[in-house]
C-alpha cells in the first residue's frame, strides 16, 4: 500500500520502518525536518506538507501528542483533509480524547474518507519490536483494509468498536497502568520508611500476586533510583486529563484515579514532567 506517516518519534520511526520492511511505499512528512533525516537518508520521500503526503497516499497514520495537534494536520491550513482522495483512510494512532476522534470520523467522513482510531500500548520497545498492543475504533470494512499495516507493527489487535472506541479503551489502559506506578511508588516508599532493602521487597513480589508488568519495568527504576524517561511523565500527565475530563463529562466516579491525578499534577509542579512516571516515588518522598 502507499502510505503516510507523520510523527516520527520515539515510536512513530520504529513503526514506521516496520511498515517498510513489509513492503509498503512508505512515505512521510515531519514538522521538524530532522527528525526525518535517517528516513531521507535511506531513501524514503519526505512530503513538503501533510496534504502533500495525503494526495501520495492511500493510507496516511499519525502518532503526534494531543488532540488539538490532530486535528490541525487533519483540517488545518493544508491538512490531510486538503490532500486526500475519496476512499482514503486516516489511522490515527495518537492518544486523543474520544470525542475528538469521534469528531475526526465525522468530518472525515462528509469527504468519503475512513477514520481509525487505533491508540497503542507498549512504549518505546514495544514499538521497535512490533509488538504493540493496538486498541482500534473504527468501522469494521474500513479496519479490514488497514488490518495488515496494524499487523505491521503489533501483535495485538483488537477491534473495539466503532470511531472513538480506541480512545476510550486506552483511557482505560492508562487508568490502571499510571494508578499501578503510583501504588509501586507507595510500596517502595514503605519499606525505604522501614529500612527494608526495596531490591529484596520487589525480588519477593514478582514471585507473587503483586507481580506485574509494571513492578517489573517500573519498579526496577524506581529501585535503581534510574528516573531517566522511557515515556515521559508529561504524556501520562496528558492522558489522565483526558480521561478525568471524560469522568467529569460523563459523571463517571473514579476515586483512584482522581487521587493519581492529584499526585501526577504535582510531579509536573515540581518541574519532572520530562522524566520518568517513576518519579511518583519522588513526589511522595519530597
């Protein structure tokens, strides 16, 4: 297939290759040309304009930070919108709020074009392996045509429901991912209150029920006092306003994760936002 991707980030380069290694005419566009030097370099076309990118391709994905920053490459002066063929399609695979995707799937659709929501989980090396978990709302002929890019790049995808869909399910994934680092942070800083070696605390608990990926991955940082970012703090700050805005929205009573809210709001006060999630530890030991 011929497709776009913008968003050449910590994930977005390494999904992007993926898509190249299987055999499709990758092409991109960045807002800030370096971050598409290495891809230039090996040959891939950079775009002068997301609509340029759109005209090129059957299929154009994005994975960029917020809504607002979706919708301007989508509708904004020489957007996608500008750019795409009837019958093209939209992959969105940025973490947005659900009425924002909704509203993408709507616009899009006026002009005979395909939306997917399709937020991922996995990070970083999620994301170089091709193993990202992928939570897609959309319509199921138009997730049919994209599926084998999907594949491309996770292991698992599942088809949530209709556009937005996605969305609301990676709220919810980032609901109990944030809310487990905030209860890893709080077991560490009770046994360092103790004097109980943490290394020994964490070695015990995998073996157990507590055991967990994110005690696994997190807990080993938060042990080896390593606060060096493998998603920044600022992203998962970013997601739990949309999804406690959705609460309020919608009248939804979320107690725990209103209180890791709180504690992720004064992890960015105190200046860690582009550190690691780990750093809740931090918070509770200042």
């Amino acid at each position: 297939m011929k497709v776009g991707f913008i968003g050449l980030g910590v994930m977005g380069e390494p999904m992007a290759r993926h898509l190249r290694v299987a055999g499709h005419d990758l092409a991109v566009w960045a807002r800030r040309p370096g971050s598409a030097g290495a891809l230039a370099a090996e040959g891939v076309p950079v775009c002068a304009t997301p609509a340029e990118l759109a005209a090129r391709s059957e299929v154009v994905i994005t994975i960029v930070t917020g809504s607002a920053d979706v919708d301007a490459l989508a509708f904004g002066e020489q957007g996608l919108a500008e750019g795409f063929a009837p019958g093209a399609v939209h992959v969105d695979m940025s973490t947005i709020a659900p009425a924002m995707a909704r509203s993408l799937a709507e616009r899009h659709a006026a002009h005979g074009i395909g939306f997917v929501d399709a937020p991922v989980s996995g990070g970083g090396q999620g994301a170089r392996d091709a193993a990202l978990a992928i939570m897609a709302g959309a319509e199921a002929p138009v997730l049919a045509r994209v599926r084998p890019l999907l594949e491309a790049m996770g292991k698992r995808i599942v088809h949530i429901g209709p556009p937005g869909a996605g969305q609301v399910a990676k709220a919810c994934n980032q609901m109990i991912m944030v809310s487990a680092i905030q209860a890893c942070a709080e077991a560490f800083r009770l046994a360092n209150a103790h004097g109980v070696d943490a290394a020994a605390v964490r070695a015990a608990l995998m073996g157990g029920s507590a055991g967990s990926r994110v005690l696994e991955v997190m807990g080993a940082k938060m042990v080896e006092r390593d606060f060096t970012a493998g998603v920044e703090a600022r992203l998962h700050h970013k997601d739990f306003a949309i999804l406690m805005d959705e609460a309020a929205r919608l009248g939804a009573p979320l107690p725990v994760a209103a209180q890791v809210w709180q504690q992720l709001n004064a992890l960015m006060g105190a200046g860690w936002g582009r550190e690691d999630s780990s750093s809740l530890l931090r918070v509770l030991e200042s």
